[in-house]
C-alpha cells in the first residue's frame, strides 16, 4: 500500500457545511475550497437510475412532502432492520425524482445554506463536475435491501462508471462487504473501502445469518483487520472511533489499521458546536466552536482521508 504524505480532504455530499448536501452547488463548492474529493451517496430509482441521496428516504432533503401530485407514495418501510416512513427514492422514476427541488437538511443549525436550493442529481450528472485529478468516493447505499427489491447497486454502479472510472479517481465504499466484493469482481477499477459503524452488524450479514452475524467490533481487532487486509484496501470509520472518551485524546486505530495494511478514513468533521466533542464545544449549538482542536486531533493520527462538511477548515489546518 502506497500512503500519502498528507490525508485527503474529502468534500461530504459536497462541500454540505455551506450548501444543501448533494446539489451541484455543493460539489462544485467543495472543489472551489480545496477539497481533493467528494462523497457521492448512491441510491436508487424504481427504474434503476443512480441518484445522489443519503438515504432512499427523501423527506429531509426535499420538497416531496409538499407535493400533492406525490401524497399517495408516502409509505413505511424496514431498510436494514429499521422501520422509516415517508417517500422513497425506488418508489419513483428518475422523471419524477427530477421534478423534486433538494433542501437543506438542517436548517435551523445551517441557516445560510437553507437559503439554496438545487434539483436532485444523478450519479452521471456528477461526473462533468469532477475537476481533472479529483477523486469521487462513492458510497453505495443499503445494498442488500435493493438487491433484495431487484435493484442491484453493483451492477448499476460497474455499468454507469465505466467510461469514467479509473484506478487513481475513484475509491468505493460501503457498510457491507459483499457488495464491495461484487465491485471488485466486476472489475471497477480504484480502491474499495469497508466503512465501519462503533456497533450494530453489517445489514448484508444480518439477512443472511440473523444473530449469528459477526458485530462490527469483530472487524476492528488486529486478527479482524489483518483479515479485511485481504479483503479490501482501507476502513472508514465514526471519527468517535478514533478518539478517546472525552474527545480530548486518540486512540491506537489508526495505527493498528495501518499495521495491518489498511488504509484509514474518518466521517464527519464538522465544526458546529452539536458536532464536536463536548471539550470542544463554545456555546451556540450552531455557531462553530473549537473545531481546531477536534480537527487537529484527528489529524494527527496520521489517517489517510477525512470526510468534511467544512472542507476548507481542513485544508486550512493542514497547509
């Protein structure tokens, strides 16, 4: 494994501390603030076009419930063992979806982004916004539950990315391993990462062997991620993971991930006060606090990518 002098700062959603997440207005913004990357979410429509949303439920993040015209797809689902109930993404066409206007998705700690807007974009319409050498991280979205509804995110992905893809632009991740396997066998080219969750099992092995999946923290242990090492080429993980109780130390993972050969990554660094750790919080809840501190902690682990709201914070720290 080749290790970079320097973290990547990666644009989460875009640059999503300043605009509303997963609009051409954030991507574009991230880049214009330094950001060597940005995280695309990848789901479904009911006619199998890629879309940029966090999750398949897009209540939060746009103007769906306002809709009339959509009033009857409002509906209760169980994705990955948790119930939700509002309007999804494969219970429409890509015609439909692009009539939807994206929102803030919070707007009483991120006034000045609620002010934009954006239509919802599709995996292609990113890839024109992708300045020469930048990296697209491509999160594919609850996996197994569209491979179970007949929407296979793999083949979708390897189908949409080809012309573009290469080893050195795009990384994949994911919180399930066996799709990032399917990635790979597929032949998409670049690195595939295993994001990690501080509890819970990958939903991919809970449909498959109930309470007999493996927990995340199995993972996470020096036989675990000499394991993965053979698996997959880096982990991504709560940046809590990567500090101690109080936020006001680090923790051995990075190193011990290193040590097995795995790249390191960490979500979200985020300089509001509700974000931080409690040592590094000032006051407002929406104001920013001492995410310098925060943020220098988690770079001085010497990980290997950090997911952003606030790019330019990070970019700032580190030049």
């Amino acid at each position: 494994m080749k290790r970079r002098g320097r973290p990547l700062v990666i644009g989460h959603r875009g640059a999503s501390g300043y605009r509303p997440e997963h609009t051409a207005a954030a991507y574009e913004l991230a880049f214009e603030l330094g950001a060597d990357a940005v995280e695309p979410d990848i789901v479904a429509t009911r006619d199998g076009v890629l879309v940029l949303r966090h999750e398949n439920e897009i209540s939060g993040t746009t103007d769906v419930a306002s809709r009339r015209e959509f009033a009857s797809r409002r509906t209760t689902k169980t994705v990955d063992g948790v119930k939700h109930t509002g309007w999804f993404t494969e219970d429409f066409t890509w015609a439909e979806l692009a009539t939807l206007e994206a929102r803030e998705r919070i707007p009483e700690t991120r006034e000045d982004s609620a002010a934009y807007g954006g239509g919802i974009l599709r995996l292609r319409d990113l890839i024109p916004l992708m300045p020469d050498g930048a990296i697209m991280v491509a999160e594919l979205k609850h996996a197994a539950y569209f491979e179970s509804i007949g929407l296979p995110l793999d083949a979708l992905f390897a189908e949409e990315i080809a012309d573009w893809a290469k080893p050195e632009n795009l990384i994949v991740e994911c919180f399930e391993l066996t799709v990032l396997e399917k990635v790979r066998a597929r032949g998409v080219p670049g690195r595939v990462v295993f994001l990690l969750e501080s509890s819970g099992a990958p939903a991919d092995q809970v449909a498959l062997l109930g309470r007999r999946a493996a927990p995340y923290s199995d993972y996470l242990t020096d036989e675990g991620l000499r394991s993965l090492a053979s698996r997959v080429d880096g982990i991504s993980v709560d940046k809590r993971m990567l500090l101690d109780r109080r936020g006001t130390g680090a923790t051995d993972l990075v190193a011990r991930a290193h040590a097995a050969g795995l790249e390191v990554y960490t979500w979200t660094l985020r300089a509001e006060n509700r974000f931080l750790a409690p040592a590094w919080r000032t006051g407002d809840p929406a104001q920013f606090g001492d995410w310098q501190s925060e943020f220098g902690l988690v770079l001085a682990t010497g990980l290997d990518g950090v997911f952003a709201d606030q790019p330019d914070l990070v970019r700032a720290l580190l030049d």
